[in-house]
C-alpha cells in the first residue's frame, strides 16, 4: 500500500471503512475517517462515487460488532441493507464462516473474563467495606462505653461530695465551687471522649473511601486490560483471515490451472484417439479421419494411389499408437487426492480419539451447532464430507481445536443437529 500526499489517501485500499470498524485507537481512527473522507472527495469530484457508498458520519459509528449495512468487497460499494429486512443477509463460506464463529466464541470468552474480573474486586472491596463498618460499629460501642462510665463517676461524686466536704468542715460557698469544678470536668471528660470518637470514625470513613477508590481503579484497569487483549486478539483473527482469504484465492488459482491442465490432456488424449483412427482408415484408403483434424489429404492420397498401383499385396504397415502420458497424469492426480483424503481421515481419528476439551462451556457448543449446520447446508446433509471439511478448517487453522472438536462430537449425534 503507499499513500498518496496528493490524494491524502491510499488508493490501494479498497475499503477505508472494515479498518476503521476495526480500530480502538482514537488517533488511528481519526487518521482512517481523513483518508476516507478524502478519498470520498476525490471520487466525488471526478465522477466516481457510488451513491450507496455511506458518509463519513455513519462509518464513524462502526465498530468491530456493529456494522449496520455492510461493504462488498467484490464491486467495493456500500450496501446499506446488509443485516435487514430489504435484502437477505450474505452466506458467508470457508474463511470468512470460519473466523465469525471463532469471533463469536472469543468475544463470549473475553465478556466472561471481564465479568469474572469485576465481581472478583468488587467483592474484595465489599468485604473490606464491611469490615471497617463493623469496626465502627464496635468503636461506637466502646466510646458510649466511656461515656456512661464517666456519667456513672459524675454522679457518685456529685452525691458524695457535700458528705466529704462537710467532714471536712466546708460549708456554704466552697461546697457550691466544688460541685461546679466537679461538673466541669465531667464535662470536659465528655467532650474529650466525643472528639476522640468522631476522630476514629473519620478515619474509618476515609479507610472507605480509599479502599472504594482502590477498587474502582483496579476494575478501570482490569477493564482496559481487558479490552487492550480483545483488541489484540481481533487483530490477530483479522490478520489471520487476511491470510486465509490470500491462501484461498491461491487454492481458487492453483485449482483454476490444475483444471486447465487437465482439460488440455483430455484435448490432447481426445486429438491423439482421433489421430489413431485416421491411421486406421487411412490404411484402408479413406483419407477422411486426417480430413476432420484439418490436415491437407491431397499428398497422402496420391501416395496411397501409388503405393497400390506399384504392390497390391504390401502390408498397410503397422500403425502407431501414439500414446501420450496424460492417463498417467490422471492416475497421478486421483493417487494425490486419494493421499489427502487419507490425511483428512487419520486426523479426524485424531480428533476423535481426544474428544472435545470445550466441557460444558456453552458458547463453544452454540458456535460448533452454528458451524454445523452450516456445513450440513452446503454438503446436502453428507456427514462424510462435512467430517471431512471440519478436517481441513482445522488442518488450515480456520478453527481452534476446542471448535472442531465439538463440531465432530456433533456430527457423531446426529439428529440433534436439527434441533
């Protein structure tokens, strides 16, 4: 790809929109809607934009699960139907079917991990909460504790002091200053109490508040980690179906040439029988076999005519065969498909043999039915090929193991595959 300073964009990319539905980075993102924008620009001003083709302000709502409408990538045009009701929604094969189960299944794994991930710190938290508020809860417990102690000591005092001072021979005003001194300090003892409880609790509340905070950053970082390992995760399955879409355009051609070969032996096996039956009549005198390949008789005629009119009784001569190698280049091609099927099969034993690992995790199940039928749709409902097909999504990387697995076990059910 090369960026084009004039355009400010990149005319090798077909469709600015699936990367920037793709694209979590805010700059990145940003960058990808300019170049679209421009490229939209351009093609405005010569004539080349499809109507359909969407703005700028619906693609920069797209994300990697929300697409409403779709690009094709064959006429690279918008389609602002796909998904609803006014066009029936695209069947997707081989890669492509293959990379949407396994982002269905990694995008359910990563809901749960960050699901598992918040309710494990918000429990930490709620615990610690609780903890510190039964804490308070004794704290008050003993500070009223100290208040109704020194309640209890005020009023013994109180009661016993004109006793004591009366003993002691003061009467009048000194019994009055006593009784004051001793409700002051009562007081002062009260209050000291008070600020010494309002102080703990203070420091309870602010332990709270931090361990709240706490956690609430630690499930923000749990969250972005999260995101940060899905993103990458998607990045890897785009990269991979990139891969698996370029392997199987090159299957497309390899195929595409093996059947041009093959029709080029049977062309030549087919002018090769022909020839060998104008020999054969041509032996006899008749000319006409040479004739039909397009050949010019007229030499081998008068060389005929001669031959004759010299020995009546030579031999025609022997004929030639003139065989060609194409029946071996047959048998070699059928011997190469029988090896692969041969593969296929030992590696499905294989699969068998070490049976599904996926347990009883739900969405691996869900995304294998969906693969499933799928498959049963497009080979007629052919358990064997579609065994088969399940083989070479797995030998090819298409699918993880735990899909394949589970797919197999699915078609081994049988009849649940309608349910």
């Amino acid at each position: 790809m090369a960026y084009d300073k004039t355009l400010g964009y990149d005319p090798d990319i077909k469709d600015y929109s699936a990367l920037i539905a793709n694209t979590t980075d805010a700059s990145t993102r940003a960058a990808l809607l300019e170049q679209r924008q421009n490229k939209l620009d351009h093609l405005e001003s010569t004539g080349g934009r499809d109507a359909q083709w969407a703005d700028n302000s619906v693609v920069s709502t797209w994300t990697s699960t929300y697409q409403p409408g779709g690009w094709n990538d064959d006429t690279a045009s918008y389609n602002p139907y796909a998904g609803g009701s006014s066009a029936p929604a695209p069947t997707l094969t081989g890669a492509d079917r293959a990379h949407t189960e396994y982002r269905t299944l990694l995008e359910d794994q990563y809901e749960k991990s960050a699901r598992a991930q918040q309710q494990a710190v918000q429990a930490g938290v709620d615990k610690g909460v609780a903890a510190l508020r039964t804490q308070a809860q004794d704290l008050n417990q003993s500070y009223d504790d100290l208040a109704r102690q020194a309640y209890i000591a005020y009023m013994r005092s109180s009661k016993d002091m004109p006793y004591r001072l009366s003993v002691s021979g003061l009467t009048g005003g000194a019994t009055e200053s006593a009784m004051v001194s001793l409700g002051t300090s009562y007081q002062e003892t009260l209050g000291q109490n008070e600020r010494e409880r309002l102080s703990a609790l203070r420091q309870i509340d602010s332990e709270i508040a931090q361990l709240v905070s706490t956690g609430d950053m630690e499930k923000a970082q749990a969250a972005a980690n999260n995101a940060s390992e899905y993103a990458s995760a998607l990045s890897d399955i785009y990269r991979s179906l990139l891969s698996a879409r370029q392997n199987e355009a090159q299957s497309i051609a390899d195929n595409a040439y093996r059947q041009q070969q093959l029709s080029a032996e049977t062309q030549q096996r087919e002018y090769e029988r022909q020839l060998e039956i104008a020999k054969i009549l041509a032996e006899a005198g008749d000319f006409s076999g040479y004739a039909r390949l397009g050949m010019d008789t007229t030499a081998l005629e008068q060389a005929y005519r001669q031959q004759q009119a010299g020995s009546a009784g030579r031999s025609a001569g022997s004929r030639s065969t003139g065989k060609s190698g194409g029946a071996s280049s047959g048998q070699t091609q059928a011997t190469a498909q029988d090896d692969d099927r041969l593969e296929l099969e030992a590696l499905l034993q294989e699969l068998r043999r070490e049976g599904s690992d996926a347990g009883e995790d739900a969405s691996v199940r869900k995304a294998a039915r969906t693969y499933v039928q799928q498959l049963m749709s497009t080979y007629h409902n052919d358990l064997a090929e579609v065994s088969l097909q399940i083989g070479r999504d797995y030998r090819s990387n298409f699918i993880p193991h735990s899909l394949a697995a589970a797919a197999l076990e699915l078609v081994s059910e049988g009849g649940t595959l309608a349910s």
